[in-house]
C-alpha cells in the first residue's frame, strides 16, 4: 500500500491560540493540545509534499515538522491568515533551484498579487520567492500525480475552495455547501471541516453545525479544524464528540490510508 498522510500543521482561528491578551481558561490552558497555530495541513503522497495554506506561522510548522522538501502549495482563499507565510516558500527554491508550484482560484491570485507585489513585479529583486501559479477552478486538476477535486463553499459571501484527494476532503473557513457540491463528498472516508465555536457565527460553521455535516456525509473518521478559543479546551470537547470525530489538534498525524 501506498503512503497516504496528512499532519495538521496548525489548527487555530485568524488569531491563533492562545489569543494575544486573553485571560480565558482555554488560552491559560498549559495543555499543549490547546496551542493552537493559524490552520493548514500537510499532504504526503508517497514522500511527495503538498501544503494546503501557507499561514503567517508557515515557516514555524515548517521547521517543526522538519519538512525538507515541499513540491506544490494549494490555496484555499485570499484572506491573511491562510496567505501571509507564501513568501518563506522561498526556502524551498533556494534548495530546489526551482519555483514553487502554487495552485489558486482568480480571487485568490489577486490576492496574492497585491499582498506579494514584488513577486509579481516585472523587474524582480534578488532573492524573493519564485513561483509558478497555476490556475484552479471548477475542475479537477492533478498535483504530483494525484487528482484533486475542488468543491466551491461560501465563507459567509466568500468563495472559498475545499478539495479532495481520493477519499480525504478537507474544508476550512466554510460555513454554506450547496447540495452539488456536497455531491462531490459522496464516499469521503476521511473528512476535515471546520468547526469555530459552539455557538452560531456569521461566516464559519459551529460544532452543532459541521457535526451535521459529517452524519450526512458519513465519514468513517473526521476532524474538526480552525478551532477558537472559544470552542473551550481540547480535553473536554474531545469527551462530547461522537466516537467517529475528533478535534484535530497542532501536529495531529493520520494515515489517510487507514479504514
């Protein structure tokens, strides 16, 4: 059997956890499981690596997983917390001698155009990061030989894309999927979803609402990501959740290849 991982590389909301000046029992908390960096995952496909976000913390899970080679970067949306990083990818070309491969929606490249301007720039200075973007929109495209499904979610009035690689799915900053979409999830074994707090928000799912999601979709295991501070700490969320769903948690290591 091949190798089909993915690593939790942070978990946390736009403002991490703990949140800067908070004093709430969750942000207190000396449990490591309750340190939460901006949210993003790692893919590993047969030693290939792909990144699904790159946060403004994506140089530290860099180096805390020890990733010594990355091959494609895959963007979900444009907002900061899920591009600020893209600028450290350049580590990777220094080693590689090559651009990094990055897969992004129009709205997203526009984003990335006006955060990383230099980037983009006709005369390019020294040493920035070299990419090669690659457009993504409603079809499935293929990544280091792998396809990917992208499913179009609403972030409150944002587009944002979800994807999915074989029988894992991962959904971050969502909070409406239209039933064509969700077609796209029929079969999905392993699910990642997000799951802010346990009360309503304008524009991400509660712990109410994403774990209706997964009795429809019916994963054999999922795990909620993007988790506030709010959502209370890991050890007592953990004890409410049905046997099937775990809060995912920094460094969270599972094998997609598991039944």
């Amino acid at each position: 059997m091949d190798e089909f991982k993915a690593i939790f590389l942070g978990t946390g909301t736009s403002q991490g956890v703990p949140v800067i000046a908070c004093q709430c029992a969750v942000c207190l908390s000396e449990d490591k499981k309750d340190k939460r960096l901006r949210t993003s995952l790692l893919i590993s496909i047969n030693g290939k690596n792909i990144v699904i976000d790159t946060g403004p913390d994506f140089r530290q899970q860099m180096l805390r997983e020890k990733v010594q080679h990355l091959e494609a970067v895959l963007f979900t949306h444009e907002h900061k917390d899920h591009i600020a990083g893209m600028d450290d990818v350049r580590a990777f070309n220094y080693v590689t001698k090559k651009p990094m491969a990055v897969y992004a929606s129009d709205l997203v490249e526009i984003g990335l155009k006006k955060e990383f301007h230099y980037v983009f720039a006709d005369s390019k200075y020294p040493g920035i990061p070299q990419i090669t973007l690659f457009p993504v929109a409603d079809e499935p495209f293929t990544v280091v030989s792998e396809k990917i499904i992208p499913i179009n979610v609403l972030h409150y009035k944002l587009p944002v894309k979800a994807f999915r690689i074989r029988n894992f799915a991962y959904i971050t900053d969502a909070n409406f999927i239209s039933d064509q979409e969700m077609e796209k999830l029929k079969g999905t074994t392993h699910l990642v979803i997000n799951a802010l707090r346990k009360t309503t928000h304008i524009s991400h799912f509660s712990l109410e609402e994403a774990l209706g999601l997964i009795k429809k979709i019916a994963p054999k295991k999922a795990y909620l990501t993007h988790i506030s501070h709010l959502m209370g700490k890991h050890a007592d969320v953990s004890n409410e959740l049905p046997t099937n769903v775990v809060i995912a948690y920094d460094g969270l290591n599972i094998d997609l290849n598991e039944e």
